[in-house]
C-alpha cells in the first residue's frame, strides 16, 4: 500500500447498512489499535 512491500494494519468497523463507520488505516506495518478504542467506536454504533 505504501510501495515498502508490507502490509498495513489496518481495522474497520461496518454498520449494520455494509457501510464503513469507522477506520484506522497504518501508515506502516507497526500501527496498532487498542481493544479499548475498537469498543468505543463499536459502541457508539448502537
């Protein structure tokens, strides 16, 4: 994705339409997202 031959890390959340709510896309292979985060984001979902 950044034309260094690795892949990004990346997470997304998608509602319940197929749409994307919410992303975190790396900009290397060490980018990380945190459960705590991904729960917020999902629970602001609901």
């Amino acid at each position: 994705m950044f034309g260094d031959g690795l892949a990004s890390a990346s997470v997304f959340l998608i509602d319940k339409q197929g749409e994307i709510a919410w992303k975190s896309i790396g900009s290397n292979y060490t980018h990380q997202v945190y459960a705590e985060e991904v729960i917020d984001k999902v629970n602001l979902l609901n």
